[in-house]
C-alpha cells in the first residue's frame, strides 16, 4: 500500500511537469511522455499509449485527457483523478496568474520575441511527437498505407476529422489490421 | 463586475466542450462566446488564444481558463476548468475501464490499430497546416526542424532541448 502511494505520487508528479513541457500544444509533450510512461515507468505499454492517444482523440475536449488513461492503467480511478489534476490544475493555475499581468506585459518588445522565439520550437516539438505516435501506430504496409490515405482525404476534403478516424477503424475492422 | 452569470457560463463551456471533436478545437470556442453570443470581442479572443499557446499546458484548457476569468474572474476560471475537462475525462475514464477490463478482442484490435493509423493522417495534417501559417522565416524553419530532429529522431530528453533551443530562438528573434 505505502509502495502504490509513492508511485501515485510519482505519477502526479510526472504528468506536472509533462504539462509544463507543452509549449503549443499537447502533441509537444508525446514523445517526452511515451518516454517516462512507457519505457521508465512502464505504466502502459507501446500500443497501449498508442491505442490511449486514439480513444483520448475520439473523446471530446483536450487531447491530453491521455493522462486520465495512462492514470486508471497504473493506480484506477484515484490514479486517473491524480494524472488528470496534475496535468490540468497546475497550468491553469499559471494562466490565470499570468493573465493578470499579461497585458501589462504585451507592449514590451521581448514580449514579441518570447512569441515568435517559442512558435517553431513548439511545432518543432509537435513534429517530434507525430513522429514519435506514427512509429508505434504504422507497422507494416497495410496500416502506412492507411495513414497515407488518411493524410491525403483530410488534405484534400474538407472532411469531418472523426469520420475519417472512424473509416480507418472500419477499414482495419474489416482488413484485420 | 462579472459579464455572464455563472450558470450560463458552464453550461456554454461544457456544451463546447462536449462538441469539439477533432481538430481547430479553438475554433469552437470563437464561435460560442464571439460569433453566437456578445461575451469577447474578437481581439480579446486573439489575445487569450495567443496566450494559451503561449503559456506551458495544454491549450484547450488553458484557453478555457483565460475566457473564463475574463467572463467571471477567478471563479469563472474555476468553473470553465471544470467544465471543459468534467465530462471528457469522466468518458474516457469509462472506455479506459472498458479497454482495460474487457481486453480488446482480436476483431476491436483491429478496429483500434485502423483507428491509430487514421489518427496519424489527422494529426499529419493538422500540424503541416499549423507549419505552413506560421512559419515563414528561414530561422524559423531552422530552429522547427533542429527540435525535430533532436527530439523526434534522435530521442534528445525534451527539456534538455528545450533548455537548449530556446536561447539560440530567442537571439534569432530578438527585438531590433
């Protein structure tokens, strides 16, 4: 008991500091957070933490609602509450801090450079973690091929993304992906 | 002092909320509480949005956050939290037990891994576009692909790059 208490700790503490890694969007902190819940903690597997990006996808509000998943695999539900607060609560917290002094802040003209600097190291960091999500989802040809036509119908066609999601999930349903 | 009352702003943050499925999340949120209702004004919206990328965290719920101490101070914020992140962790919490409990079968393992592979066109897609409206100098580009190629192919700790990249971005872009 006093051993799952201190891993629910570390667990809190892991997902704290994961949000603090998300500069300009969730998919920033993936391959940080596939790092330490996958291969240091091993809280989840690979294709857990995969098929946990994906339901978290098909789950409306934030993408990073993953912490709740990869929380109720390591300690249930008191581990989701503890992944979820972590991850929500203390950068909330922060914003709001920082609205107060925010537009105090925005005449200065390193607040523009703070703005611009952080733009490609955040999609920099979104990159990597598309990355680093395509190497566990794509094994194969059937499922790259999957991908690419995915990538290809939501670039062309102003489709809804949950549709094109839910198609692959038939398509691989049906192929036995 | 507050603009809304607090009943009206959680039931419009978690309908939100509970809507945004898929990509351009924020989108739903400029149409809530700018297009439908007179509760932000356009640059404000533009303001907490930039902030929201800004700040450490995930952008969602930060930009919920930001609308909701602006429409109803700490409180507001509080609730609009609340709101936003309630409903969709109580469901996936749900589909997580049943992922867990009932294992997948062979045939729900397939329709997951097709799922998986989908959602990496998805967000392909969604961070090309992201990519290509806000990138526009060489230095940019540059210091786009180091951190990709330093946490993505490389497997650099991403603090550690952080830590690295975020000075040499900050003296590329400084005031001049």
């Amino acid at each position: 008991m006093t051993l799952d208490l201190l891993d629910l700790l570390r667990l809190g503490w892991t997902f704290l500091w994961l949000s603090f890694l998300a500069i300009g969007g969730g998919l920033a902190v993936i391959p940080e957070m596939q790092r330490q819940v996958v291969g240091r903690f091993a809280w989840v597997t690979a294709q857990e933490f995969v098929d946990g990006y994906t339901l978290s996808q098909l789950t409306p509000g934030p993408n990073m609602l993953i912490a709740v998943f990869v929380g109720y695999r390591a300690h249930g539900v008191p581990g989701a509450l503890v992944a979820g607060a972590a991850m929500f609560l203390p950068a909330s917290v922060l914003a709001a801090l920082v609205q107060r002094r925010w537009s105090t802040l925005r005449g200065h003209p390193w607040a523009g450079a703070v703005e611009r600097a952080l733009v490609p190291v955040g999609l920099g960091l979104m990159a990597a973690g598309v990355f680093t999500l395509a190497r566990a989802a794509v094994h194969g040809w059937a499922t790259a091929a999957l991908a690419t036509a995915a990538t290809v119908l939501l670039a062309a066609f102003a489709l809804p993304p949950i549709v094109v999601v839910l198609a692959g999930g038939l398509v691989g349903w049906l192929a036995g992906l | 002092m507050n603009r809304v009352r607090m009943r009206s702003l959680v039931r419009v943050f978690a309908w939100t909320g509970l809507t945004s499925l898929g990509g351009g999340r924020s989108a739903y949120f400029f149409d809530a509480v700018v297009t439908r209702r007179p509760w932000v004004r356009t640059e404000e919206f533009v303001q907490d949005l930039t902030l929201a990328q800004l700040l450490p965290g995930p952008n969602f719920s930060n930009l919920a956050v930001l609308l909701g101490c602006r429409l109803g101070g700490w409180r507001g914020g509080a609730w609009a939290l609340a709101a936003v992140v309630g409903p969709g962790a109580v469901i996936l919490a749900a589909l997580a037990a049943v992922y867990f409990r009932v294992g997948f079968t062979p045939r729900t393992a397939h329709l997951m891994h097709g799922m998986a592979a989908a959602v990496i066109g998805l967000i392909v897609v969604m961070t090309a576009r992201m990519v290509r409206a806000s990138i526009r100098t060489v230095p940019a580009a540059a210091i786009a692909a180091l951190v990709f190629v330093l946490v993505g192919v490389l497997r650099v700790n991403t603090v550690v790059a952080i830590a690295l990249v975020v000075p040499v971005s900050l003296w590329l872009h400084r005031p001049r």
